[in-house]
C-alpha cells in the first residue's frame, strides 16, 4: 500500500488544502466541526503540511486522549467511505507513528506526526480500489487469510500423498512459483520414495503460532509468522517409519498479486535444525576388507 511522499504532498499542497475543507465541510461526515476529533484531524493536516510545528492544544495530550481522538475519526471515516456519494480524490488515514513500515513509510523519514500520529494520504483519483482505513485493516486481515490457507493446502497435500492434488495449492500459491515449485518437488520425492502421513494413527500435524503483517507494497507484500511443524513420514513399501520432521520456526511469506488476488510467491524459510530428511535411519553397513 503506497501513500503521498512528503515531497509529493507539499507538491500537491494547494489541491489537498482544497480537498480538506471540502471533506471537513460535509455534512454526511462532520456533524459538528468544532468537535475536539476535527480539530485534532485539521491539526494532524496542519502538521503534515509544516504550517504547525508546535500545537499548544494537541502537543501534550495523554496517549489515551490521542487514541481516542483517532478512533473517533477513524470509525467516522470508515462509514463515510462505505456511504454511496461522489468519488473522492484522495483518501486520508491516521495511523500510529510505530506502524509506519506497514503502509509503506520508512520510520527514518521523520514523517510528521502530531501526538504520535501520523496523516498518511492516498491519491485515489481514477483506483479501482479504495485504500481507506477500513480496508487497511481488512486488507491486513486478508493477507493473514492467505497465508493460513496456504499453510493448510501445503499441508493437505502432503496428507493427500501418494496423490498429488494441486487444485488447492494454486488457489494460494502463485503459479510457476519458486514457492509452488518447491512443494511439487517435495510431494514428487515422497512419493518416488512411498512416503505418507496418512497410515492409520500418523501423529503428523501442524499450527501456525503467530503471523504479523511486515510491509504492505503495491506490488508486493511480506509476511512473518512462526510456525509448528511435525510430519511422521511413512513407508509404504518397507511398512516402517521412515523419518520424523519436526520444526518450530519463523518464515517470510512474500505474496503478490495474479488477477486481482494475493497469493504467495515465495516461502523463506530455514534448513531442518532437528531433522534429517536426505540421511537414511539405518545405514548400511560396509565390511571391511581382509588383506
């Protein structure tokens, strides 16, 4: 999700001045324009623009008091966008000065921010799509969708062994993938090798620990989690357990769009600390030669 650079916005300044009265002087989102969440709205625009380095009102509020003035305008915000009516030209969100990497705004820029927040402003006119608060928190929601799903199509499908089934795997993975490549390497090795995890009591499963939102891109958005592996393979041919994979660590989901819907393209993650999947349980034997 890209917004307005401070250059692009002192650029714009003029259109954006005429923007802002125009949206504080709507009757449908600002009901009464002296309400303390309006002033501090014209405030955080005030700061944006340079025009107020210091806020005798606003400077020193408690973290509290500036939450709650930033729910005010969000909630308000967020019905108006979803009210039928013209189209806006831009779209403006208050978000918190620590979350800055998720919209796409590096934290080293010194963003202006008024109480620890900061006015991010999207230039809308002729998108498709409305990047408003609301849909930056349906759209983070989304992409932790993504990669859950994908982690349990990854995961059915080796369940699926000795079938290989990727009508799920492509509804979450991007096609011809490195990530999409690497599982169909992996299920036709098992499978070369007669490896299942669906033998009657197989223990194998899997939990995704935690997931956070890393950085949200027009092109391209990153995904942390921590997850919990543990894969009991077996031999279909010997009869006998072949070899445990049991994993709990953190991976990088890289997701990009194929028509119009997130999907991942790459999973980075670790080698096996625990396991050793190529190594064989029980070696054979050499004899040693008698001179």
């Amino acid at each position: 999700m890209e917004y307005l650079s401070l250059k692009e916005i002192h650029k714009f300044n003029d259109d954006l001045q005429t923007f802002f009265a125009e949206l504080l002087t709507t009757n449908t989102l600002v009901n009464r324009p002296n309400a303390a969440q309006w002033r501090f709205f014209r405030s955080c625009f005030a700061r944006l623009q340079g025009s107020s380095p210091t806020d005798p009102e606003f400077d020193s509020i408690s973290k509290a008091r500036a939450a709650q003035l930033k729910f005010e305008i969000e909630n308000k915000l967020r019905w108006f966008y979803l009210c039928p009516g013209k189209p806006m030209k831009y779209a403006p969100v208050l978000i918190h000065r620590s979350k800055l990497d998720l919209y796409g705004v590096a934290q080293d820029e010194n963003y202006p921010n008024l109480a620890g927040y900061c006015l991010l402003i999207r230039d809308i006119a002729g998108d498709s799509e409305l990047f408003s608060a609301a849909n930056a928190v349906n759209l983070k929601s989304y992409l932790e969708r993504v990669v859950a799903e994908s982690i349990d199509a990854e995961f059915r499908a080796y369940a699926a062994l000795p079938n290989i089934i990727q009508e799920e795997l492509v509804k979450w993975f991007y096609p011809q993938s490195p990530a999409m490549k690497e599982i169909m390497i992996l299920l036709q090795r098992h499978k070369a090798r007669g490896r299942v995890i669906n033998n009657p009591l197989n223990p194998s499963t899997k939990r995704l620990l935690r997931i956070k939102i890393h950085r949200i891109g027009r092109e391209e958005c990153v995904v942390h989690t921590t997850e919990y592996w543990y894969l009991r393979w077996w031999d279909i041919h010997q009869q006998a357990w072949d070899y445990p994979y049991r994993e709990t660590n953190n991976q990088t989901y890289i997701l990009k769009k194929h028509d119009g819907a997130w999907k991942v393209f790459q999973n980075l993650r670790p080698s096996p600390r625990t396991s050793a999947p190529l190594r064989q349980l029980n070696p054979p034997k050499h004899k040693s030669k008698i001179k």
